[in-house]
C-alpha cells in the first residue's frame, strides 16, 4: 500500500481519535499529521490493518508526549512565575552610564599591560591565556592582577575626587 493511500484511508479516522484524546481540533490534525510524518520517515511497511495500528499507537503516544511536556510547562511557571519587569529608572540608567564612563576613564589612565591583563581576565580568560598573550610566567599574573586591580581602583578614587 502507498502512502497516498494509507493517508487518504486512515487520515480522518485518526484525526476523530485524537480530537477526542485532546479535545482540540488543532492539535488532533497537528498529532495526526506527524504520526503521517513518521510513518513516512520510518519508511513503515505492512497491511492496512498494521499501519492503522501503528498510527493510532504512535498518536497514542504523541498525545501522552503533548501532555506531559504542558504538565511541565505549568509547574514550572507556577513554581517559577515570570513577572513582567518594570523598565530600569531613569536615576539608575544615569548612575550606570555615569559608573562605566568613570569606569572607562580610569581603565585608559593604567598602563597598556595592566588594561590588558584586566579586560582579559574579566572577559573569563584564564591565567595560562593571558600568560601568554602578555609574554609572562603564568605564575606571575595572579600578582600583576591584584597589581592592576589596585592601580585601577586608585584610579577611580582619584578620578571621583578630581
């Protein structure tokens, strides 16, 4: 039996079986459509009566699918709510763009090594990395970091009192 055939026999009978599974015409012609869909991928063969079986158990199965993933989906909501968020005040987008302005301003006072060895780590890279890019033994940078991080704090000190 060709496909075209198989679907135009069990196609509407399917579609009345999964409405009544899920009581929602859309998803009953989404669930019989994809028991079509993998019945073509997986190249089924057999009697009328084997692939009618092996739809109706393949919807079957697509339904359980289906309410298992929407059982999920509403405990996870109920448990995690989303709330919707309030866009950031007007003062605070203010304090944040004058923090990464001072912020910049004291990176560009530090010298280029101390700049590099500092975006770099707090871009994730790790120690050996930044070793070598740098030209140093990886057992020094944890002495140049706290030193570039001293450097960089004095200067946004320095930079807000001026």
């Amino acid at each position: 039996m060709d496909f075209d055939t198989t679907f135009e026999a069990h196609y509407p009978g399917l579609v009345r079986y999964c409405r009544r599974l899920t009581g929602d015409p859309d998803a009953a012609e989404d669930v019989a459509q994809e028991s079509f869909v993998r019945l073509f991928d997986h190249g089924i063969e057999g009697t009328a009566d084997g692939l009618r079986a092996w739809l109706f158990t393949t919807a079957t199965h697509l339904v359980r699918d289906r309410y298992r993933v929407e059982t999920n989906r509403r405990r996870l909501l109920e448990e995690n709510p989303v709330e919707p968020t309030t866009g950031e005040s007007p003062d605070r987008s203010l304090e944040r763009s004058e923090d990464r302005a001072r912020a910049l301003a004291a990176l560009d006072t530090l010298a280029t090594r101390d700049r590099e060895i500092l975006l770099m780590r707090y871009s994730g890279f790790s120690y050996k990395e930044i070793a070598e890019s740098v030209g140093v033994a990886a057992t020094s940078i944890g002495t140049l970091l706290a030193r570039a991080e001293a450097r960089f704090e004095e200067a946004c000190v320095s930079g807000e009192a001026a």
